[in-house]
C-alpha cells in the first residue's frame, strides 16, 4: 500500500499585512488588498523557493532515517536555476546520499502535486521525498502581488506504515493560459479573473473530481475534507457550494495567512488537513493550473504514529510581521537601492572550490575525530583539538540537525547586507563543535549569550552579474 | 627557549609621515616621506642602506605585491628588498625580519618601511573581506566587518563579567576619551581633537555594542625604522632604541573552532606576551614598563588587552581604566601618542608608529605628553579578529 509517511511544511518568519500592501498601493489598486485582508508569508532576503524547500524537506524528515529515501523530487516554478541541479542542492542541504535520484517538476503549478502522484507511482523498494516551494512575484500592486505568498511543503512518500494510503488520481491537462511566466521574465502574468473562473476553475476542479470518484467508486460523501485551491479571495467558497460541500468540508485555503504558495500549495494544504485528521477519514486534494488533477487519500491508523503533528500549526505561528512595503520590495529584488561600493562588491565564487567543499558547504558536514572524538567544522586533515592534533583521523559529522548555543553576537552596521544590521556570532554545537555564522530570522534585541539556537540552509549571496547565488548555513534562535 | 634577540640590534634613525586621509598623496610619496626622515634622524645616506623590508597589506588598492614598489619610490641601489605581509602586524614583521638580519650578520644597516593607502576604495571602513582567506571564506564565513569581529569580544565580556550594555560601554568610551585626549596632543596623529565620554556613549552604533568612537579610523600613512648592531648604535647616536624583545605569535584558529576559548581575552596575545616577557627577562609588567602601545584598533581589544598584557588581572581591567592607570599622568600610561585611536591605521605602517613612539618617548622628545624618564615600553599587534590572529610584541629599552 502505498501511501504518505510523513509530512513537513516551511514558512518564511515575515508576513506582510495586506493593510500595508494597501496603504502602499491601495492609491493605484485598491481592490485585491482590501478584499483579501489578513496577511501573507513573505521570505526573508536570505530565502528562495530553494531554500523554502529544504526547510519542508528537514521538517517532514525530523526524526526520520533519512538512508532508505531513494528519490528526491523538487517541485516549484521559481527554482533559482533554469540549469543547474536545484534539486542536487537540496539533496546536499538534506544530506541525502548521492545515490538518491533526483527529478525536478516545473513550468505548471500543479506541478507540486504532479510530483507527488510521480512519487507514488515510482516503483522503488525505499521512501521518496517530495517537496514543493514557490516564491512566485507580482507586480507592485497587482491582484497577484496581494494574493501570492510564499512558502513550501514536502512529504515522504513510501510503501509501508503509511500515514495516509493513496486511493487514486485524475488529471486534466491543457494550455489554459490563465497564467504565465516567459524566460527572463520575472513577474506572473494573468488574464482575466472572470475568464480563469468561469472557463477552468469551476469547470475543471468539479470534472477531475468526478473523474476521481468515479474511478474510485466512491462518492463524495465518503471524503471527509476536500482540499480545493484558492484562486480569487471567495471562489472556493462558490466551488464548495456548487458541489454540495459545506464550509466545514473544505480545508482552510490559507489565503489570510500564508497567501497562494504555488506549487506548494496544495501540499501545504493537504499537510494542515492531515495534521487535523483522524483515521479512517478520505481527504481529497485539487491542484489547479494547466488544467487541473484530484488525487484521493484515506488517512490510516498510522497517522497517530507521527511523531509531531504540529507542524503546520508551528509553521503558521512562527512569524513576524514586515511592517515596511518598502523592504518587501527590497527583499524580492523590485526596488533599485543604493547598495554603496562595498555592496556592489562581489568577490567571484569559484565552482571547483564549491564542488570540493561541497560537504562542509551545502551539508554542513565537518569532522569528528576518531582519536579524540572532537567534532569540528570544516573537516580538516589534523584535530583541532590542541591536545589531539591527530592526522587523518576524521569521520564525517554532520552539525545541520544539531543545537546549538550562541557563544557571542553583534549587529555589524559596517557590513553590507540586505537587512542590516548584520548579525552573526560564534556558535556552540551541544556535544561539541565551534563554528562563526551569520544569523537571520532574528533581531540584535532578542539575542542573548549562552541562548539556543538551530541551523538553517539560506541563500548567502546573490552574483547577478556572474548568473549565480551562494548558499551555506545560519543560525537561527530558537522560539517557542 | 632560545637566546633571542635582547641587546642585539638597536633603532637609530625614524621617521612617520602625519596619518590621515591623504588623497593628494601617493604611497610612493609617504614612503620617500618616512624615508628622509628616518635618513635624516639616522644621519646616514642611502648608500649605507643594506637591506630593506616593506610592509603592506592590502595589497589590491595598495602598493601591490613584492617590493619592487619601495626599491623603486626609494631608487634603492639593487639591494635586497622583501615585502612582509601578516595583517596588522605587517608593520612589525618588517621590522623584525630586519632585526634578525642585522642580528645575524647577514647585513649591518638594514631599512623596515612601512605603508598603507586605503582611500582609494571609494567607502568607508576597510576594503571588503569576502577574499580575504581566498575564495574559502566567499562561501562558508560570516558576512563580517573588523568592527563586528571585535564587537562580539564585547558581548561576551559584558556578559561574562556582567556589565550592563550602559557600564560596559562607559569602560569603553572612557577609553577612547583618553586616547583622544593624547591624541590631540600629537602633531602626525589623524584625529587631534579631544572627545568626552558623553559624546563617545551617544555616538551612532557601528557594529554593536560598538560605536564610531570606539572604532580606529581607516587611515594612510607611512614610518620607517634603520636597525643596526646594537654595539655600534653609539656610533651613530647617543640615544639609540635598544631592542629586548620582537615576538610574534599566531593562532592555529581553536579558538573558534574548539569549545575551550572563553570569548573574552585574546588567547594569542596571551601567549605572545608570555614569550616577549621572557625574551626581554621582563618579571612585573606593570611595575617595570614606563609605557606601552596596543592595538586599539578597538576600544574593547585595548581593554581585553591590559589584561592579556597581565597588566590589568583578569576581568578587572575596568578598575584600572576607572583609576586612570594608564591616562597620560597615570601610573602606566597607555597610547601616550592617541594610538590607532588617533592615528587610524594603515595597516602596514601602524606596527612601526608605535614604535616610533616609544623610540621619542625614551629620547624625551614628546613635548606637552612627554613622560618622566620612561626606560622601557612595549608594543602590541594584532592582525586578523580575537579569535584567529597574528600577534606582536616588542619590547624596547634606552639601555643595552
């Protein structure tokens, strides 16, 4: 039987008020702002849809054994690279085996859940891992800038001991241009709202959904949570009602509190119906984009073997509000602003040299020495332990999933950075290692000597002029 | 441990260009600047000169590499020139490469210069670090600045001695008051102008808990010092410089990488010092040196430093900054010229200009900050952050 393992789900910490985007632009478009209200999930300039997806995939494998996983695919149409292993990045950053295969799925939003049907049609003995991120832009002051958010969800996908065993799919697929996005464009284009409604939206959500129930034998009563996407601030409230489903069977399309994910989002959402669910209960999830696809889950007794079933509840209160529309802009790379010399300064990035610290870099992995059991990062020949100093002694120690503790700090007002002040400190690993990173997710006022902290996969700088981005590892404190 | 090089050479000719942001001034120029003076000071002729070393160490805005650029602004007659680079301490590795050559006979009169431009990088603060460990540190280092580096010294010393952000910074700018107060009291220092601690506390933040005032200033300028067998020196001068100790220590970096370091000293200074003590049969720091100068670069390295300088004992350097210990009519005076604090620092010149100093102080040529018959002072590098570092101490006397 195969089924959903586990699942995992990743929010940026910043939302931005619809009532900012409004104060801001309400002058030249006053109407998505206003009837959307509440906020959305805006990523930190450190984020991307890369860095998105590899926190999901961490959130979804916390406390799992990651060696049987024998695929990894990345869904989402605004990976960083158009050539590239996005997904050979996210392998590393997830520390998983260069054996894993990789498969990326893009271009159509219902990408996330084509991912995730591949994944339950691949016949592999071990586990696939699924995630599926989207940063997708609009234009200032568009319905789309108000409407999209950004986050990312993952699951693992197996045959054994699954939390939720999959009963079925239907797919539609057309060139429905209802949106679209041309190389070297980077902003979402859209026609007519009324057109993508009344033409796909409530014509092909209700046939793959038909579609799925025939197939399956089932009707839908038998569903206990119809997971539909959002297109507009109230469509999938006439959708339900056209289909005879009350407001309490259909899953919360997060649109006050995350905004449309993309990709992600029907995973994101289905991730929330699961976490909510009991045994025994059918959740059937709609992507729509490119026409459309229903794919039909029945939640199993192992659902209540997971060990964590907060984390969309956790992804969803873990924020802070970006009271400025000016630095959302700043942040998604829309506001030309003076970066001074020392900004504009960008030293190259050599590729030989990421390929061959490719362990300590996007991993994350250091050393332990074997002779006295010291981890230290980066792995190098001879142990830094000064009453060690080994040769060649080290096994590799991986310090991403470890906690640490903040041994010094400063808000550096000298650095560039995108959202200066810039913080960083030295970090403790509890069971040992000391390295200096930066820090992000956080203010100069929260920080406190000796206060615990986690590691996070961001984006450390962005080569525009050389088509590249460095990713490595910050620290981030601990919230409750 | 070894001989060393106590009495062996001695100092008898230098000179310092004013510090300061000297746009309409080529590094050439303060080179041939120092130079003279020196030449001049020494009473030799550039014939005499045997062997020469430079320091710099941005090179990419800078001289560049090698040492061709002093052989040629000095039109050095083919004589063996090396360029010495080791960060902040560039400017005493010169000195000290020509120290151990005079030392070993290889030559008799022997050249140190140093120099740095910084101010044609177009910003402020230091040229941009993301290549400084070579490609390395582009990847896997913190977006740092040197003010940031130091700043988490602070933190933590705040934190470990439980000063609040208001105490701690207080220590620090009656620091910086005191360096400004020599500072303006010396004619080649970059900022002559005296600062009180209120305006030093209020001053805008540049990486916290540091602010402007607790930050060097990035600064251009040149010194030169001409070593000779310290048995001659009489030859030359009735006042030479005698040296008692040149050490150099650097560190393995464990102390970002191994939970050992406790964050609130710089264990490199500590060892440094330990071998300069040593070489220069120096028992009481605080009772036998007449003067010293540190590397300011921050107000919290000089703090930290007292103490890794076993000055101060350990966390209780405030008491001594409260007492006025090391002010310039206290019991140690400390940055009797303003230190980097006034002088700003160009990186390969700063080792040598404090050593200028001290060579002044001992020939009681200092004028309004002219201590009592100081006998012996010591000098304190430190290149890279506190917590992987090249260090120097010197230790320089009146008497063989």
């Amino acid at each position: 039987m195969k089924g959903i393992k586990a699942y995992g789900v990743s929010l940026p910490y910043y939302r931005l008020k619809r009532e900012t985007i409004l104060k801001a632009m309400g002058w030249f478009n006053p109407g998505p702002a206003a009837l959307l209200g509440g906020e959305k999930a805006v990523a930190n300039h450190d984020e991307d849809s890369l860095t998105l997806a590899v926190a999901a995939g961490r959130n979804c494998l916390s406390g799992t054994d990651r060696s049987g996983i024998e695929v990894l695919s990345l869904a989402s149409t605004t990976l960083p690279y158009r050539e590239r292993s996005n997904a050979g990045i996210a392998l590393a950053a997830l520390n998983l085996a260069p054996e894993c295969r990789t498969a990326e799925f893009t271009g159509e939003l219902k990408a996330g859940l084509a991912a995730l049907t591949a994944a339950l049609g691949e016949e592999v003995d071990g586990s696939i891992l699924v995630c599926a991120a989207d940063c997708r832009l609009g234009k200032a002051g568009s319905n789309n800038e108000s409407l999209f958010g950004d986050g990312a969800a993952a699951f693992l996908v197996g045959r054994d001991h699954v939390a939720a065993a999959f009963e079925g799919s239907y797919s539609l697929s057309y060139d429905f241009a209802d949106h679209r996005r041309i190389e070297g464009e980077r902003f979402i284009r859209s026609w007519e709202e009324r057109w993508i409604r009344e033409e796909a939206y409530t014509k092909f959500i209700p046939r793959v959904i038909q579609g799925l129930l025939d197939r399956t034998g089932l009707s839908l009563k038998e569903v206990a949570k119809v997971i539909l996407p959002p297109l507009g601030a109230r469509d999938h409230l006439a959708l339900a009602k056209s289909l005879g489903l009350d407001p309490g069977r259909i899953q919360d399309p997060l649109l006050g509190s995350v905004g449309f994910s993309g990709t992600a989002h029907p995973l994101f959402m289905l991730a929330a119906a699961l976490e909510e669910a009991k045994a025994g209960d059918r959740l059937l999830v709609c992507g729509f984009g490119g026409g459309a696809q229903a794919l039909l889950f029945r939640v199993t007794e192992a659902v209540n073997d997971l060990k964590d079933r907060t984390k969309v509840q956790a992804a969803l209160a873990y924020k802070e509000e970006m009271n400025s529309y000016a630095k959302y802009l700043s942040f998604k790379n829309m506001l030309p602003k003076e970066a001074g010399i020392r900004g504009e300064e960008i030293a190259p990035t050599s590729l030989s040299l990421t390929w061959r610290e490719q362990d300590a870099v996007l991993r994350l992995v250091g050393g332990r020495c074997q002779a006295c059991g010291s981890p230290q990062f980066p792995r190098e020949r001879i142990c830094i332990n000064p009453r060690c100093g080994a040769v060649d002694r080290m096994e590799p120690y991986a310090f991403s999933d470890r906690t640490g503790h903040l041994f010094n700090y400063t808000a550096d007002h000298l650095a560039y950075s995108e959202d200066p002040p810039n913080l960083y400190g030295i970090v403790d690993f509890e069971d040992g290692g000391r390295y200096w990173f930066d820090l992000t997710d956080c203010r100069l006022e929260s920080l406190r000597v000796g206060q615990p902290v986690r590691m996070t996969f961001r984006r450390k700088y962005r080569d525009e002029a050389r088509s590249l981005c460095g990713y490595f590892w910050k620290a981030t404190p601990f919230r409750s | 441990m070894a001989e060393g090089i106590k009495n062996k050479v001695a100092i008898i000719g230098m000179g310092c260009t004013r510090f300061g942001e000297h746009f309409d001034q080529s590094a050439e120029s303060l080179m041939v600047e120092a130079f003279m003076e020196a030449l001049a000071d020494a009473g030799l002729e550039k014939k005499d000169i045997d062997a020469a070393w430079l320091s710099s160490c941005f090179d990419e805005v800078n001289v560049g590499k090698a040492a061709i650029p002093l052989a040629a602004a000095l039109k050095l007659p083919f004589i063996p020139v090396t360029r010495v680079e080791n960060f902040c301490a560039s400017g005493t590795e010169a000195l000290r490469a020509a120290s151990f050559a005079v030392a070993s006979g290889a030559c008799d009169v022997a050249l140190a210069v140093g120099v740095e431009k910084l101010k044609d990088i177009g910003y402020g603060g230091l040229p941009d670090f993301s290549q400084l460990r070579g490609a390395y540190n582009r990847q896997i280092f913190p977006n740092m600045t040197a003010p940031g580096m130091f700043a988490t010294l602070a933190t933590r010393y705040f934190d470990r001695y439980g000063l609040s952000s208001e105490e701690g910074k207080r220590t620090l700018a009656k620091i910086s008051a005191k360096s400004h107060y020599n500072g303006a009291r010396t004619s080649k220092a970059h900022l002559r102008r005296e600062v009180d601690v209120e305006t030093i506390m209020k001053a805008p933040i540049i990486a916290w808990p540091l602010g402007l005032f607790d930050c060097c200033g990035v600064t251009e300028g040149a010194a030169a010092a001409i070593i000779v067998r310290a048995d001659k020196a009489k030859d030359y001068r009735p006042d030479p410089l005698y040296v008692k100790a040149l050490q150099i220590a650097v560190s393995p970096e464990e102390e970002y990488r191994f939970q050992e370091w406790d964050g609130t000293h710089v264990e490199t200074t500590v060892r440094c010092a330990a071998k300069a003590y040593q070489e220069a049969g120096v028992k009481n720091p605080r009772e036998e040196l007449s003067m010293f100068e540190v590397h300011d670069c921050f107000s919290i390295t000089e703090l930290v430093t007292y103490e890794d300088l076993l000055i101060s004992p350990r966390g209780r350097a405030k008491e001594d900054v409260d007492a006025g210990f090391f002010d310039l009519d206290g019991a140690l005076p400390c940055q009797t010229d303003g230190g980097l604090k006034s002088f700003g620092h160009p990186i390969g010149a700063s080792g040598i200009r404090m050593v200028y100093e001290v060579y002044k102080q001992l020939q009681g040529k200092c004028g309004e900050r002219q201590l009592k018959n100081p006998r012996l002072g010591l000098t304190h590098n430190l290149g890279g952050f506190p917590a992987n570092c090249v260090i120097a101490v010197t230790i320089w006397g009146n008497e063989p």
